[in-house]
C-alpha cells in the first residue's frame, strides 16, 4: 500500500508543467534589465535591412519606462480575472490560458518593430504572469501529498527566481543588437511548449471532484499518487477500506476536496465573510509585507552600489544578485515542513527588517561597505521567507471553494502595491534626500517601518 506522502514521475512532470507559469512571470519581470540599451539604440545606431526586422528601436528613457512599467498593468488585469478563470476552466484551463497569453505576447514583441507593439505585447505578457502566479501555488498545493505539500508549495517561488536568474544569463550572452529577440523567442517557445504538453496533464483531484467528475479525478489521483484515495460508484466499500481510512483522509486533506455541493464563492463573499475574515487578513497583508518591504528599491540600488563595492565585476552584479536570490530560496524547499511557516516568515521579515535599517544607515552615511552587506542580507532574508511563504499561505488558510477568489484578491493587492512602489519611489526618494541629495538613504527607513509594523500585525494575527 502506497504512503500518504507517495508521488510518480507523472507527478513530478505535473509538477514541472505547472511551475513554467511561475518560471515565466520571473522571467519578464528582468526581461528587459539587460536589454534596454540596445533596445533603444543606446549602444547601436538603428538600422536594418530589406525586409528585416530592426536592430533597435529609437526611444527616450521615459518611453521604455513605460513600456516596462505596463508589465505591472498587466498583472493586475490578469489577477483579477484568475479567480473567475481557475473557477470555470479549472487550474489547468487558467494555466493554458497564462501559456497562450505569454506565448502570443513575447512573440508579438519578438517581431515589434515599433514602441506601440512592444506596449501591446507587454501588456498582453504581464496578463499572462498575472494569471500564473495566481494559479501556479494552487495547482501545486491541490496535487502535492500532505506530507510534503510545503517544500512542493516553495517550488514557486524558487521557479520565480530561476526565470529571474535566466533572464540575466541570456541578456549577457545573446543580449546584442543582431540576437536581443532570441530572448523573447526562448519565452514564446516555452509558452508554446506548455500549451502542446497541457494534453497529457489531468486538472486538480481537487477541482475535478467539485465540478462532479469523480472519474476523472480517480485516474488523476491515480497518475499523481500511484493510487486513488477518490471514491466513485465503481469503487465498492471494501476496496475503500483496504486502501486505509487514514491514508484516505491525508490524500483528500491534501488536495483540499470539497464535495460538489458547496457553491465556489465570489471575491465579494470572500471579503465579507466574516469565517474567513482572519485568514484573508493574514494573506493580504502578507502579500502586502512582500511588496511593501522595498525588494525592487533594494534591486534598483544593488547594481549601483555593489558596483562601487566590487568595480572589476560592476558588469556581473545584477548576475550575481539574481544567483544569490535563488540559491537562497532552496533551503525553504527543505525547511519549511520542518521549522513551519510562521517560523520562517517571521524570521524573514526580521531580517529584512534589520537589513533594510542597516541600508538606510550606510547610504545616508556613506559607509559603502555597510551598505553592501545590507543588501545582500536583505536579499537573503527575503529570499528565505518573504519570496516563497505568501504564495503558499494563498490555498492553505481557507477552504476549497473560496481559494481562487482569494488567490485574485490577494495578487491583486500584490500589483498593485508593486505598483504604487514603484511610481513613488524615485520621487519620495529625492524629496527625502533633501536639496543637497545627501540622505539617499532615507526611503529605506520607511519601508523598515513597514515591515516592523505590519510584521508585528502579521505576528499577532498568524498564529501558524
């Protein structure tokens, strides 16, 4: 008899379909970090030849701004409409849906040959992350065994950062102005890759059992375990009880099934439950702390100052940034079921804390080396925690029927505190520097405010 926490190569192909979303929504968050001087002839006079696609497109800084920044539009249009998509096609309908929209969107922008197709292919590529980062942590928590459901759960994250870490390795070695949209052509290949393999990926247990599809989520559960704890109207009671009460209830605990009764709830029922009003709370604000801690104010300052750390590598420091972010969110994939959530998400929010302050101290004192190792223990901590155990928070702190509702809410909170991030940023930064620019640091005192308050909410509200 198979243990509770039994999988099958189908799982772990499973699995690696579905953690494409993720691996992709990292990827287009740095897509263009590496690019952007010879996507706008910075480095290259524009050219071309016959019919050929140009080898780079003329435009201010504060046109590629937005065209960065419409990545984050995007998102949030995608979040928003995860929920009603993950709730009517399923988790894998929501996926192929990201897969089309990221393989249609970079393809588009692979063959721009103008600021407003790029626009449209970004805003078209960030639907599709925005949708994929809503699904990806669902998907995998409703098909990992229970025993195991965290360090599966973490894979998320640790796909965001090898998507981030790809980008990086591409832009230095094909980031030229004859070969700068291979970079998006990899991407349209692999959303492509997903939408052709999607053909032998069974959706949820879970999700199959709540539309009525006992069967098939039989054969799923069976592909996925090596055995079915499901029961249909052709599994008598005594095979049941020779699979083992217990097993049964880990299995089913672990795919959080739902009987077929209970009606999916709308984003507006999961905000005025008042069952469910603590554990919306604790994601949210969760979701909140990741974005609100500065991680991308950090990334922004990392390459400046690491530069003047290290000169000989200034070239090689957004690479080693993004090489450090994902090794350090391995030792969560191990962890996690061991030390617990709240444990590590704590600690992680500490040391954010503790980093962010020391970062703020360095800038506005000059002390470049304090600066440096501050930001490289705030990637670490950040990495630890606050990158992986939001997602994996979103299907575990409420029922079956209101995760995907959830999921949207929270995501959409998510971008659009990113959002808002990101548009006062550099205005606040100056403001607060003063006239003579000498308190660059300052910002960073706000964002360990935010993380000292809000963690402490977050400590008294999530109780593990």
């Amino acid at each position: 008899m198979a243990s509770s926490h039994s999988f099958t190569p189908y799982f772990c192909a499973a699995v690696l379909w579905s953690v494409a979303g993720a691996f992709q929504f990292g990827y287009h968050i740095s897509a263009l970090n590496q690019l952007q001087a010879v996507i706008t002839c910075r480095e290259t006079p524009f050219r071309t030849n016959g019919y050929s696609l140009p080898s780079c497109i003329p435009m201010s800084d504060a046109v590629f701004g937005q065209i960065t920044a419409i990545f984050t539009l995007g998102g949030f249009l995608g979040s928003t409409v995860a929920g009603s998509a993950m709730g009517r096609y399923g988790r894998k309908g929501a996926l192929k849906l990201s897969a089309a929209l990221l393989a249609v969107g970079s393809a588009i922008f692979a063959a721009s040959a103008s600021v407003a197709g790029m626009l449209i292919a970004r805003l078209l590529v960030g639907a599709g992350s925005g949708i994929a980062i809503c699904t990806v942590p669902i998907y995998l928590t409703e098909v990992a065994p229970l025993a195991i459901r965290g360090n599966i759960g973490v894979l998320n994250q640790l796909f965001v950062t090898m998507g981030l870490l790809c980008t990086q390795l591409l832009g230095f070695t094909i980031g030229s102005p004859a070969t700068w949209r291979y970079v998006l052509v990899f991407s349209s290949a692999l959303a492509v890759a997903q939408l052709v393999t999607s053909a032998f990926i069974f959706d949820t247990p879970a999700w199959l059992v709540s539309q009525g599809r006992e069967a098939e989520a039989a054969k799923a559960s069976a592909r996925l375990w090596g055995h079915s704890p499901i029961r249909t109207h052709s599994t008598s009671d005594r095979d049941a009880e020779r699979e083992g009460e217990d097993e049964e209830e880990s299995l089913l605990a672990s795919t959080s099934t739902a009987p077929t009764s209970v009606t999916p709830m709308t984003l507006f029922g999961v905000v005025k439950s008042i069952e469910l009003r603590s554990a919306v709370l604790i994601v949210v604000l969760s979701q909140f702390i990741q974005q609100g801690s500065g991680i991308n104010a950090v990334m922004f300052y990392s390459t400046d100052i690491l530069s003047r750390t290290l000169p000989n590598s200034a070239a090689y420091v957004s690479l080693i940034i993004a090489a450090f972010n994902c090794l350090m969110t391995f030792p969560p994939v191990f962890l996690v079921e061991r030390i617990g959530r709240r444990a590590i998400l704590l600690g992680s929010i500490t040391g954010a804390f503790v980093s962010c302050t020391l970062l703020a101290y360095g800038l506005n004192t000059g002390i470049i080396w304090l600066s440096s190792v501050a930001i490289i223990t705030f990637v670490g901590s950040f990495a630890v925690g606050l990158g992986p155990i939001p997602y994996l928070l979103l299907s575990e702190l409420v029922p079956f029927h209101a995760v995907a509702p959830l999921s949207s809410l929270a995501l959409t909170f998510n971008w659009t505190t990113n959002f808002i991030i990101g548009v006062a940023f550099l205005p606040l930064r100056n403001y607060l520097a003063g006239p003579d620019g000498e308190s660059q640091g300052s910002i960073f005192y706000i964002f360990s405010a935010i993380l000292l308050v809000a963690g402490a909410l977050l400590a008294k509200l999530y109780r593990g």
